[in-house]
C-alpha cells in the first residue's frame, strides 16, 4: 500500500491576502499617541476575524485575540479563559488536519490530531461538549483491528440493497438471486465485459467491550473526507455562537473608534486594489 503523508501547505486566498494587507495598513497607520498597543492588536484581530470568511480562521482570530487579554480584563468582561482554551485547542486540530493520500483511493485518509492525551477525561473536557455520537465515515482497514473487526458488505448493482456480508452471510439471496429486484448474483457466468452482479463496501464493527472514546479517537486517524466534512460540521455548530459570544465581549475592551479606522483604512485599500 503505497502512501504519502502530508500536512497540505496553506495557500492564501485573495481574500486572505487582502486581509493581510490590512494588517500591515493597520500597523502603519495606528502608530499615533491615539490607541495603545495593545489595542491595536487586539482591534485587528477582531477586524480580520469580522471579514474573514473561513470559519475555522474566524475561530483562530477570536481565540489569538482573547489570549492578548490579562486576566483583570477576563473579569470585567466575564471572559471564560477556560472555554476559550477548549475552543482553540479543537480548532487548531481541525484547522491543520493531516491528509494521507493512497494512490488507489479517490479521496485521502483525513487524520485529526488533538494536541492533548487520548483519554476519557479529555474526551470529556474538549470533546464531549459538542459532539453527538454521529456515525463517522472512516476507512476502515485503518481502525486498529483489536478494538473492532473490519468486513465487507455486498450491494447489489442493480437495485443498490445489501444482499450480504461476512458477519451474517447472504441475507439478501435467494437461488443465487436479490430478493429485491431479482437480478442473478452468480459469480459462474459473469464476463468481464460486464457490469459486476455486486459491489462491494468495507465497515468496521467496533467491539461492544470498547468505551467509545477511545473509539472516537481511533476515528479521527482514518476518516475519509466526508467524516472529516461531519466532524467538523458538528463543532462549528456548536463553537460559531461562543465566538460570537466572546467577540462581543472583547469589544469591550477597546475604544470604539479604533474599529471605524481599521475598515476605513480596509475600504481605502480595496479601493486601491480595485483601480
């Protein structure tokens, strides 16, 4: 089985490159006795989190911007340090997922890598708050086979039901026919030529003894694109409200001033752009 292991280089986007020219606008034209330091910083992020269209760097940029922020302020704006620390750490793993690209597959194994231990009191801490126990979309020969069995499953092609699988055998035949449409699945006079009488799928049927964190974990090292694409569905849904939540907060934090110059000197430079 040959493979490649990539941590895909991130290319800019027009929009990211835009954004980050208003950083350096930004940075030269906020250097003035009117707004601190620290408020700049922290102004731009939350301009850049505003027009980014990334929700995952949406994310990174609310969570960046409330590290900047020391704990007296926290208080007085009622800034969970906590929360935000869970946010970012499953965003960060979601935001540089590993791509392993198989030559004979379609689509990569999509592989997340939590920057903490595997455990049932992580799961708990980062994980469990907003996933919901989903089916993942994996590729199977990559779960580890003591915790689970991998098996085919057969399809077939012409009505699409399963006829069979190795755990409970040809469920779906009858006198080597589908019990459904009636198409002959005898494998004695196929040709070639000729669509197959089934397809075939492979699943993984976990152990029942097996606690289903450390099934989840085992997960994220073989999803395919579309477990990946659900994983990470779940935890906007769950992280885009907090941040919204937090950016609101940090608002308060800064003068409302510094914002209006930040998107004037955006729009001034999109101007520019655009003659």
């Amino acid at each position: 089985m040959e493979q490649t292991e990539t941590a895909p280089a991130h290319e800019k986007s027009e929009d990211e490159k835009q954004l980050e020219s208003l950083g350096d606008l930004a940075s030269k034209g906020l250097r003035g006795p009117k707004y601190g330091i620290f408020e700049q910083l922290l102004s731009q992020h939350l301009v850049l989190a505003t027009l980014t269209s990334d929700p995952l760097r949406k994310i990174q940029l609310v969570c960046e911007a409330s590290l900047l922020v020391d704990e007296e302020k926290r208080r007085a704006i009622q800034l969970d340090p906590g929360k935000v620390d869970a946010v970012k750490t499953v965003n960060d793993a979601l935001q540089y997922k590993i791509l392993c690209n198989l030559k004979q597959k379609i689509t990569p194994v999509v592989t997340v890598k939590f920057g903490f231990e595997p455990s049932e009191e992580n799961y708990g801490k980062y994980v469990a708050p907003w996933w919901r126990n989903l089916e993942l979309s994996i590729w199977p020969h990559w779960m580890k086979q003591t915790q689970g069995k991998t098996y085919r499953v057969f399809y077939c092609s012409s009505c699409s039901n399963r006829v069979a699988d190795d755990l409970d055998g040809w469920t779906g035949m009858k006198d080597e026919r589908c019990i459904f449409c009636g198409r002959s699945l005898s494998t004695s006079n196929y040709s070639y030529d000729e669509p197959p009488p089934y397809f075939i799928i492979h699943r993984f049927k976990a152990k029942k003894d097996v606690p289903y964190w450390t099934l989840f974990f085992s997960y994220c090292h073989a999803l395919n694109q579309s477990g990946y694409n659900s994983l990470e569905t779940c935890f906007l849904k769950w992280a885009t409200p907090l941040t919204m939540q937090t950016m609101a907060k940090l608002t308060k934090a800064v003068k409302p001033g510094i914002f209006r110059d930040i998107l004037k000197m955006f729009a001034r430079s999109r101007e520019k752009v655009d003659k």
